[in-house]
C-alpha cells in the first residue's frame, strides 16, 4: 500500500529530479525465422517483430499516464543477428534492413541486435557480418549493432578488434554527413550481457525465452538531490543515502515491467537499475560526483567516488527486484551527461581518467568524440584497453567511440535528443600499430579457469 508520503516523494521525483524509466524493452527470438533465403529469412522476422511488438508502444504509454512516471523509451531486442545471417554470407544487408523497417512499423525508437559474439574465435560467416556493419549502420535508421570481442573465460579476440578499428574508421566516413553518427549506433563488447535493455548494446541472448519484457530504470536526478540534502553527511552516510535512494527508483521499475509483461503477453525478465544520465541539466552522474566532494567530476578521487556509487546502487536495487539484471550500476557517457560534457570540455575529463573510471562502473568508454584522423589501430587499442579491463575484472566493460570527421580537439559535435553534444576529446599521440597487428588472442586470466 502506498501512503501519502510515499505519493509525495514519487511526484516530486517526476516533477522536479527528471526520474524516467528510460526504456521498456522487448526481447524477442528470431531462431524460428530462418528458412532457406535471406530474403524469406527477412520477412519472417519482419512478420514476427511486427505481431509480437505491435502493442510495446501502447501499453507503454499506458502505463505512462496510469502511473504517472514517464517512459522514455520503447525499444526491441533481437537474437544476435549473425546467428540468423550465417547462411547467406554477402546478404546480411537484406535482413538488418527488414529489422529496421519492423522497428518503425512498430513504433518503436530502437531496435538491437545487429550483433556478433566473436570473444573467442571469428568464424567466415561473423567475418562477413562484421564487415556488413558500416553499411548497415549508414544505410539504416535506428538499428543497433555491437560485437562481444572478449571474456573473462576466454580471453580476448584481437584479430576482431583489428577488424573493428578499420570497420568503425569506415562507417565514420559513410556517415560523414551526419557527423560519424552510424558509430554512435555501434559498441564494442567484452563479457556482454543477455539481458541488456539499454541501446546500442542490446541483444536478446541465446539462452533467453521467446518474448521477454526488460525495464531500465534511471534516476541521477533523484539521487544527486537526496546527496544534496545531507551536506553534512560522511561518506559511509552517503552511501546509505544512495542505497535507500536505489531502492525506491528499482520498485517503481519492478511495477511497471511486471505490468507490461502482463498487458504484453510477454515473460518478466529483469530491472536493469543503472543511472543512465542525460544532458538535462540535473540529471547527471557526474553532477552526482561533485556532490560527492569533487570540485569536478575528473579530479582526483573521481573513481573512488564513483566506486562508492556503483556499489549502492547494486546493493539498494537488489533489495527492491528479484529480477535485478542488465548492467545495473552507474553510466558515464560523456555526450549524454551535462556535467561530464562540462569536464570534458575543460580539459579535466580525459581519456585516461574515463578508463580508470571504467574498472569501477557499468560499461566503459561510452559516447567519446575524438578528432576524425585517429587512426584504425588507435580506436582498436582503445577498444582492447577497455576489453582488458572487463576481462581481468571479470565485469562489463564496452567502447562507443565516434571519430568525427572534419573535426578536432576543441570542437563540437551534436547528436541531439538523448544522445546530446560533445567535445572533440584528445587522443595520445603515440601508437600501437604493431601491437593490433600481431592479431592472435590475449590469453584468459588465470581466475578466469573456473569450474
């Protein structure tokens, strides 16, 4: 039962802490589309989007207003594309276009799943899919791609990170007219989740039902005002804030992704609790940070806050939802985070502290603008840094690297929506050339031998 009090504290979450749910999203499996020809595999799964997601829209709006906690996304999840692609090498065009055009029949604002788990070995058939990619992304509008290059239990692939480096360096160029945007449609992926609503990453993972409904929930704005309220505060205090603060935005997540599951006909799957931010002013994880105790998000003791951050947020989420998944912790995309542009634009946020950063918080690199003559090598290096450091943590770490065309450190670049603006960030002028060339695999760590 809810109280007054409880009503309250919602509303004002809403109205004045920009508290979303930022996506509801449909996971579906396309493995019973397959049939003899790209062709006839596309329209079986434009057919299968089109029944099972024809409502998401709808009952998301729905419960929008019967609820009265804003639903900012509807999105759908595919089975990894390359699995339905393998026969028809040189097609894959034919059915990441059938995607796209279900996604719009629908309504929706993204669909994912044009993805490839390479992390141990790269197959002809993935080779092929991988190479589809920049044209895919410049030729379509809201589908999403991503490829898993490493884990924890086998190593990490750097013959495909080779391979992405030269890919990301050419749907940069295809999409020229429009800033590298097909990049910002792109992740790289080590130790990828099955249950990842958030885009550009989602898949629907191969050990996952037929229709699954996945909620993320968002909130920097609720936390950073509950931070803002206890000045006096100590740092463990803090952290009791913010896992009581998680709590409640991961109920109301729990609410609405049981609902649309019901109204759906659709398997619950997971809450994914992560504090996704955006460029609204007050909605920001690296605003969180400076209440914190930073004079700026990228100072010193940025990862130590961030750290603490994460941790409660997993634990107050997990107390809330039997069916906490996804990444669920704190993301840092610079483009999307007003108080990160801010840094980033001052020169206090690098690339470097971004990486320390990412051992401790969801995801990785996400959403950098860098100057568009970054070599191929130096994107892949990025990517197998960030790869590494999943892997030897045995967590999620991802890239979304744009390298803009025309543009250099110091500039501007702007995606708009929720996808915001960014500065051009710098690059260190030294390369790895040989390193990415060697190809081969970055052995699994020794913990990684589990059994």
């Amino acid at each position: 039962m809810l109280n007054s009090k409880d009503i309250i504290e919602t509303i004002n979450m809403v109205q004045k802490e920009n508290f979303d749910v930022r996506t509801t999203t449909m996971g579906l499996s396309l493995f019973n589309c397959i049939s003899a020809t790209a062709t006839e595999t596309a329209r079986r799964c434009y057919d299968l989007i089109c029944s099972r997601a024809e409502n998401i829209v709808k009952v998301a709006n729905d419960l929008s207003t019967e609820f009265g906690v804003p639903i900012v996304n509807k999105r759908i999840s595919v089975t990894p594309a390359s699995l339905i692609t393998a026969n028809f090498k040189g097609e894959e065009l034919i059915i990441a276009k059938a995607l796209d055009k279900a996604a719009k029949t629908v309504g929706v604002d993204f669909i994912g799943g044009y993805s490839a788990l390479v992390h141990k070995s790269t197959t002809s058939y993935e080779e092929s899919f991988i190479n589809s990619i920049p044209e895919v992304l410049a030729t379509t509008d809201i589908l999403c791609s991503s490829v898993n290059v490493g884990s924890t239990r086998s190593g990490i692939n750097l013959d495909a990170i080779n391979q992405i480096g030269k890919m990301l360096k050419t749907t940069s160029e295809l999409t020229k007219d429009k800033d590298g945007f097909g990049c910002a449609k792109f992740v790289a992926f080590c130790n990828a989740v099955e249950d990842n609503p958030f885009m550009a990453g989602a898949f629907h993972g191969v050990g996952e039902g037929e229709c699954v409904i996945n909620v993320g929930v968002s909130g920097p704005g609720v936390v950073y005002r509950a931070i803002k309220e206890a000045p006096d505060a100590n740092i463990t205090e803090i952290a009791e804030i913010i896992k009581k603060t998680a709590f409640k935005i991961t109920r109301v997540g729990q609410l609405i992704a049981k609902e649309a599951s019901k109204r759906l006909n659709a398997e619950f799957g997971i809450v994914d609790l992560s504090l996704a931010p955006t460029p609204a002013i007050g909605d920001s994880v690296g605003r969180i940070l400076e209440e914190m105790g930073l004079s700026t998000v990228g100072a010193h003791g940025t990862t130590a806050c961030l750290a603490i951050l994460n941790d409660a947020v997993k634990k107050g989420g997990m107390m809330a939802s039997a069916n906490v998944g996804g990444l669920s912790g704190a993301f840092i995309p610079v483009s999307e985070d007003e108080g990160m542009i801010e840094a980033a634009k001052n020169g206090i946020l690098t690339l470097s502290k971004l990486e320390a950063m990412t051992a401790v918080c969801s995801v990785g690199i996400d959403m950098v603008a860098v100057p568009g003559d970054v070599s191929a090598s130096t994107i892949s290096a990025i990517i197998a840094d960030e790869a590494a450091i999943g892997m030897v943590n045995n967590k999620t770490t991802a890239v979304r690297i744009i390298p803009v065309p025309n543009k250099k450190v110091g500039d501007f670049v702007e995606f708009g929506g929720l996808l915001g603006r960014a500065p051009i960030m710098e690059v260190v002028n030294a390369n790895a050339d040989k390193f990415i060339s060697r190809g081969g695999k970055i052995p699994a760590p020794i913990h990684g031998n589990k059994n």
